[in-house]
C-alpha cells in the first residue's frame, strides 16, 4: 500500500470520527431537549407566544370589630393597543383623535404610542390606572376600534378617608430598597404598590394577593394573534380589628374639633385588652397615596408618620393622683374624712407650691373631685415618695404596654429608687411634683388608656391588642389570631379600690370630670391639664364606664396638645367616645356654663 493511500485512509477514519462525535453531540442535544428538559423549553417556547397584561389583584381589606370596610379596593382600568385592526394612516390618525381627549393627553402623544405597538407587533398600554366614570366612553369606542381593549384592575380604596390612618398606613410605590428585601414568595410588578406603613406594611404578605391577566397569543413576530385566556387573581386575606367604628369616629372628630386639632384618643376593653379606639391627630387620608391617573394630582403628599398616641410622652398631670391615693390608702391610718385647708398654695420650706385653685377646706373626695394639689402635696408628704413609687410600678409607668405596633415609648418612672440608681439626690420637691403627676414622670396616650383600664378592671393590666383575625377570603378559614394577654396585677385591698372608685365617681357626679356625666351610665374619671415650659399646657381626661349597676366596659384616654385644659378640653372628646359605645344621645351636654371652680383643671 502506498504511502498516499495509507495517508488517504487516515484522514478518512478521521472524518468519520469527527462526524460520528457531532453526531452523537446532536443526538444527545435532541435527547436533552425532546427528553430530560422538554417541560423547560415547551415553557419558553410559549413564553415567546404569548404576552401577559396583568391584572393587580384585590389587596385584603381591613375591617372593624362592627364590619365596616375602611380599607377596601375599587376599580381601576387599564387601556391597551393591541396593535389588531386597519394599519392605515387615517384610521390610526381618527383612533388617536378619538383617544386623545378622553385619556387627557395629545393627539400626538397617542399617535406615537400607537405607532410603537404596530413597530413592536406588542400590546402597549395608552393610559393605566383609570376611574370607572372616564372608561364609559372608551367601552363605547372598543365597539368601533378592533385592537382597544380595557383591562379591570384593582385599586386601593379608603372609604372612610383619614380614619385610623395611623394605624392602617399607606402605601406606595416599589423603590430600590424594596426590590432588594422583597418577600420573594410574592409575583411584584415594576408599577406594583406595596405596605410603607401601619398594617398595610406589617400585614403585607397576608394583604398582597396573587395577580392574574390577560394572555394573548403572539406570532413568531411577537405580532398579536388572539386572547387565550383571562386568568383571574386571588385576593389577599382580610384584616379583622378589634376597632368599633363608633367610637373611633367620635375619636377622630373629637380630635379634628377641639381647641387645637391635635392630640390622641385611646379607648380600650378594660375585660380583655382590646383596643376600641386609636386615634392621632391631625390624621391623613392614605386615598392620597394611590390616586386614579385620571384625577387631579395632590401638590403634596407629606405627611406626619408620627403616631402621637403611642409615641407622644407627655407627663400624666393630675390623672396621676390616684395613684398617690391608692398609695396613701394601702400605706395604712388614712381617713378619707380628714379635712385639709387649701389656700391656694403649699409652703415646703425652701419653696412655695401652688395650687391651680384655692379649694379652702376640702376630705378626700373633695380633693380628688376638685383636683387640689395641695391636697395630694400634703398626703405625699405625709407618705413619703417610696409607696407612690411602688403603686407606679405596679401599674407599670416607665414600660411599654407592648402593643404590636412599631416606635412605642416607654415614658418615665419617677422616683427615688431610680435617682439613687443614677447616684443623683431626691428632694422634697420632687415628691410633691411626683404626687401630682408632674416632673420627669412621662407617659404616652397609649400608656394612660392602659392605666384606665386597670383601674377599671380593679387591677388587671392588660397588653393592648387591635388584631381580632386574619381569614382567607375564599375558604373563609382563620389564618391567625390576636389574643387577650394580661401581663400584671396592680394588688391593693378591695377596700382601697372601693374608695378610690367612690372618689372616681364623685369626681364625675360634682367635680372636674362632670363632662361624662351620663344618666343610665356608672361614669369614674379624673382630668388632668400638663404643665408645658415651651408653650400652652396640654389636656389630659381620663374615664371608665358600665351600665349603671354592672362591670364597666370601655376604658378610654384623650389628650389634647396645647389644649389648655382637660376638663374643657379634652373631656368633650372623652364623652362623644363614651356616647357612641353606648349609643347614648348626644342632647344631654353638660352646660359650659359650671363653676370655674368645678370643671377648671
């Protein structure tokens, strides 16, 4: 054999090894797309035929204890060109024509985006987010345009506009941040809105829902073809609060009218802890956030996220009193009797006290009716400031009370115990102060209607709680629940609660709290007016109440910022909340005209 040949032969086994080997890769590759990933590439393949137009859907809605809906979804329309129809410049210039006044924007505007869509061969949306009232007439023109096609979406709604809005949040739109740390578990669109705040942030994962759309059938082109399917949404879950509409609406108004529009109502369920009204002043309407596109725009959307009612720390004032009662009362020897002359100011010494009104002679029940701070000056005095420090804690001033709700303050305990702890001095001054509720004692709205509620229950401190329940809207079953916990005991003798209820009441029947004087109702309350060095003193008013004979039901807190006085002040705001817990009518005002000496603090 020659050498030719032999060299021939060679390089003939070698193209045949070589086509042998791409054989085989070809073969292997038809294996892996035909066999092991066929689902893999059937799927992208019918994502190359297909274009979605998605569908927001319904968010959960947030509902009171009474089942009103104040967060709730409205609807809201999307317009696209599927690029069907004539292609014909006239036809596309009488479409934009039509289009143009009615979607608010040029002629040309809707001229180029027409056509993109017929450059592209791809759905393209001419305006989003649009009121049912402007989608009349474009309905209309889907009958004569082939290719106009309205798609339903949902909008966030507030029907009841700024009420709880520091409790319910907002929403906005999706931002860097949020793309980075999103619950991945959940199909985020780039225009998607999401929880910024309150519930609509803590309870996103439950709210958000599962988005449906529009599949159309595409060409090799990406050209529409047809509609395959309308795959409908999934709703989120729905929000059940513990809230009585009632009442927070008196909260809310009460607030908006008073003397300065601002402050926090609490009311809370002295039986169990929840919350039956939360409010801070002045609200906002979170509608403000998710606008329809077709709406005029709000100039400005800056609002006070500070939620006053579980962030503000305000010193008790004279609500604290009952505390150096109840201090007075268990340290042993006292006599409600014992008469103690007011004559307008308290002499310790080194320093005069004032008192905000000279009472004259006044016992226990006309000291805390009327409010006199010489009274307890005296009492404090006589005790000392270790057991109201003691009472103080019991209650738990100086904690948060725990609700689930993010930026609690604790406030401040005021006592010696904790001066000696920061190596500091106590003096007699800081004991009067502390038996009025003044000095570096602080405490929030929230804390306050925790404080009422004890007193109410006779000494059970209750954590706060708003959520009743999450539930599937479709299957109706219960996702989580919100519990009634009670996290402390204030234990004094049944005596002491006796009289410091006989005080409470008597407070309410002749003295500085005869605001909530209601017939039918057994009311105890007690004012307080905030001394404030940077400016007007704020109002305090604090109440419980129950049919007349039986357990009182509803515990309730009401500050005023700068509002001067809590009996002018803050106690109508007090009384519209108890009227609507117990549907009462709102003719039997007490008059404005009582004795200065009477409804003064």
């Amino acid at each position: 054999m020659s050498v030719k040949k032999i060299i021939f032969n060679s390089r003939l086994k070698f193209l045949w090894v070589l086509a042998l080997i791409a054989g085989a890769v070809v073969a292997l590759r038809l294996v892996d797309i035909q066999l092991l990933r066929h689902n893999h590439y059937l799927q992208l393949a019918e994502q190359n035929r297909t274009q979605i137009l998605y569908q927001t859907a319904p968010r959960g809605r947030i509902f009171t204890a009474d089942g009103k809906a104040i967060a709730t979804n409205a609807p809201s329309f999307n317009l696209y060109y599927l690029g069907a129809g004539p292609k014909e410049e006239d036809y596309l210039s009488q479409l934009a024509q039509d289009l143009a006044p009615r979607l608010g924007i040029s002629k040309e505007a809707v001229t180029e985006k027409l056509n993109q869509a017929l450059r592209s061969g791809k759905a393209i949306a001419l305006a989003e987010n649009l009121s049912p009232k402007s989608t009349i007439a474009l309905k209309e023109l889907q009958l004569y345009y082939p290719g106009i096609y309205l798609i339903e979406e949902n909008k966030r709604s507030y029907p009841y506009g700024s009420m709880a809005s520091h409790l319910i949040g907002y929403l906005g739109s999706m931002e860097g941040s949020d793309w980075k740390n999103r619950d991945l578990s959940l199909d985020y669109r780039l225009n998607a809105k999401l929880g910024k705040n309150g519930l609509e942030k803590k309870f996103e994962k439950e709210m958000k829902g599962s988005d449906g759309g529009v599949y159309l059938e595409v060409d090799y082109r990406g050209r529409v073809k047809q509609v395959i399917e309308d795959r409908k949404w999934k709703p989120g879950a729905d929000i059940y609060l513990t809230l009585n509409y009632d009442v927070q609406q008196a909260a809310e108004e009460g607030l908006k009218n008073s003397l300065t529009g601002r402050g926090a109502a609490v009311a809370i369920d002295p039986r169990s802890g929840a919350v039956l009204a939360l409010a801070t002043a002045p609200a906002f309407n979170p509608g403000m956030f998710v606008p329809y596109s077709d709406e005029p725009e709000v100039k400005s959307k800056k609002i006070s996220e500070y939620n006053l009612a579980v962030q503000g720390i305000y010193p008790p004032a004279s609500t604290f009193k009952v505390i150096t009662a109840i201090a007075a009362i268990e340290q042993g020897g006292f006599d409600p009797k014992k008469i103690i002359n007011c004559p307008g100011h308290y002499d310790a010494g080194s320093r005069v006290f004032k008192c905000w009104s000279r009472h004259g002679p006044v016992d226990f029940f006309g000291g805390m009716a009327g409010s006199c701070d010489v009274y307890f000056y005296t009492l404090a005095a006589q005790i000392g400031p270790v057991p109201i420090e003691r009472i103080q804690r019991m209650f738990q001033f100086g904690q948060p009370t725990g609700i689930d709700l993010p930026g609690e303050k604790a406030g401040n305990l005021y006592g010696p115990t904790r001066r000696a702890r920061n190596r500091s001095f106590w003096f007699v001054g800081d004991t009067l102060n502390l038996s009025i509720g003044q000095g570096e004692l602080l405490v929030t709205p929230i804390k306050m209607a925790q404080y009422a509620a004890a007193l109410a229950s006779r000494g059970k401190v209750w954590k706060p709680y708003y959520l009743d329940r999450v539930v599937n809207p479709q299957s109706g079953k219960i996702l989580s629940e919100g519990k009634s916990e009670q996290i402390g005991t204030v234990e004094i003798a049944n005596s002491t609660w006796d009289l410091v209820y006989k005080a409470l009441k008597h407070t309410v029947d002749a003295g500085t709290a005869r605001r909530v004087k209601m017939p039918g109702l057994d009311v105890y309350g007690k004012t307080g007016t905030a001394q404030n060095p940077h400016g007007e003193d704020h109002g305090w008013f604090m109440a419980f109440a129950g049919k007349e004979g039986q357990k009182p039901e509803i515990a309730v807190a009401v500050f005023v910022e700068f509002g001067k006085s809590g009996s002018s002040v803050a106690g109508p705001v007090a009384r519209k909340m108890l009227e609507a817990y117990f549907q009462r009518s709102k003719s039997a005002e007490v008059s404005v005209k009582e004795p200065e000496e009477i409804l003064g603090e």
